[in-house]
C-alpha cells in the first residue's frame, strides 16, 4: 500500500510509477485525511510505502500529521518493510532523519528512501523559479530512470537509502523549515486578477479543498500547504501570490518537461 500526496502532480507521477512497477494500490493522504480514514490492515507480508514532495527540505507537515494519526494493526508488530521516495527541485536536507523520527515515535522502522529531482513548482518567494522546459525534460528522464532501478529493489525488500541531502543540511530542515510552516503557508496572499475567467479550475485542482467560489471568483480559506496547485493550473494565468509570482510562468507535471 503506497500512501501519497501530490500538488503539481510529480510526486503524483511518482506514486503511479511505483504502484504500476510494484502491483501496489494507492491511497490519496488528503482525501483519507478528510474522510477520518486512518485505520489501515496489511496482508501478510505487504510493504508501506510513502510518496511526497519535498517543502522546505522536510516532508510537507500534512504528511507528518496524517502519519501520526494512522494505524496499522496488524501485523502486530508494525509493518516489516517500510520506504518512502521524495520528490525536490534540487535538494531533500534531513528529510530521512525526520521521517525516521516520525516513524520511531509509532514503533515503526524505515526500510528504504530515496528522493528524485523533479521540475520546480514553488515560486512563491523572490529569487525562487521554474526549471527552463530542458531542465525539466532531464529532470523528469533522469527520475524514471531511478524508478525503474529502484522498483526491483522494493520488490526484493532490499534496505538502502539514496537521498540527496545537499549543503547546510540541519540549517535548512531544522531552522528554515519551521519557519516556512509557521509564515511561508499563507494563503492570504493569494488574489485572482482580471484575468479570471470563473472556470473554477482552481476549486478542481486545490488538494485540500481550501478553495470555494464566491460570485464566480476564488476564495482561500486558511487551511493552505502551499504546492500552489491553483496557480499553476489557472488556464489563464489569472492566480497570484502577491506579486512573488508575477511574470514567473506555470508549471504542473505533463504540460513541460
């Protein structure tokens, strides 16, 4: 059983990648989230496996909610072979280490991670951009590549750990990251231009249904993560994070790279 989140639709990408490789089922975290579903049984021998993105070099806090709150009561002793793969624009920190905690504060040991760079889709601060469509291309080429090496690796319950931590790993997890969840996840700055043509499509495609529609126009409701989904999906480029993305382009997995 793979359980996955996705805004953009890489880490999306990924899960079906490795549920089609591995024969896997897949569960959605923030629609079982919404649904209070977090009460889950494996066959005997089945793998836990977890697929998200990367937010500030950590797993995205609603990952780390939903999995303290799961239960998995059978076997008894927990899951024998957990992994996860993340997905980043460039680096992953200490993400290990904090899934591992995570995991070790439910009696659960991690088996196997690995993260895959995949194209940027935060630009919700200055200085921040999208990959140029070759970049993504060999973002995107390169990932499929480690999939296909790593299933058999799953299959075979092989323990091993292939993250890209990158410079000034515990600054960036244990300093930079806090801050983002506390600041960074504001959804107040959001606004819809003239532009907006009322299509909802941004309604469509928010994860957490934080989005409704009011006189046509969009409304965000304060329960953001920030994979600002509604923006790159807006087919008229009408959403706006202030003006940190103004003039920056859109991007979601399977229209670039």
């Amino acid at each position: 059983m793979i359980f996955y989140f996705s805004g953009c639709g890489n880490s999306r990408h990924v899960a079906e990648t490795l549920a089609a490789g591995l024969n896997d089922t897949l569960v959605f975290i923030p629609e079982a989230a919404r649904e209070g579903h977090y009460e889950y049984s494996l066959a005997e021998g089945e793998s836990l496996g977890f697929v998200f993105p990367i937010y500030a070099w950590a797993p995205p806090k609603l990952v780390l909610d939903f999995i303290e709150k799961m239960k998995v009561p059978e076997p008894v002793e927990g899951p024998n072979y957990i992994y996860f793969a993340c997905t980043c624009g460039d680096q992953s920190g200490l993400t290990e280490k904090v899934f591992r905690k995570a995991m070790g504060q439910k009696g659960w040991l991690l088996s196997a991670c690995f993260s895959v760079q995949m194209p940027e889709t935060y630009i919700g601060m200055k200085g921040f951009k999208l990959d140029t469509d070759e970049n993504a291309r060999k973002k995107t080429k390169a990932t499929d590549a480690t999939l296909m090496r790593n299933i058999p690796r799953l299959k075979a319950k092989e323990r091993f750990s292939e993250m890209t931590k990158g410079g000034a790993a515990w600054l960036k997890t244990y300093v930079i990251n806090p801050g983002f969840n506390r600041m960074a996840a504001d959804d107040t700055k959001y606004l819809s231009t003239e532009a907006c043509i009322h299509c909802g499509k941004c309604v469509e495609a928010c994860p957490l249904k934080n989005i409704t529609l009011e006189e046509g126009r969009p409304k965000w409701n304060g329960h953001c993560t920030m994979c600002m989904s509604c923006y790159h999906h807006c087919p008229v480029n009408a959403i706006q994070y202030g003006k940190a993305t103004v003039g920056k382009g859109q991007y979601y997995f399977g229209i670039k790279g």
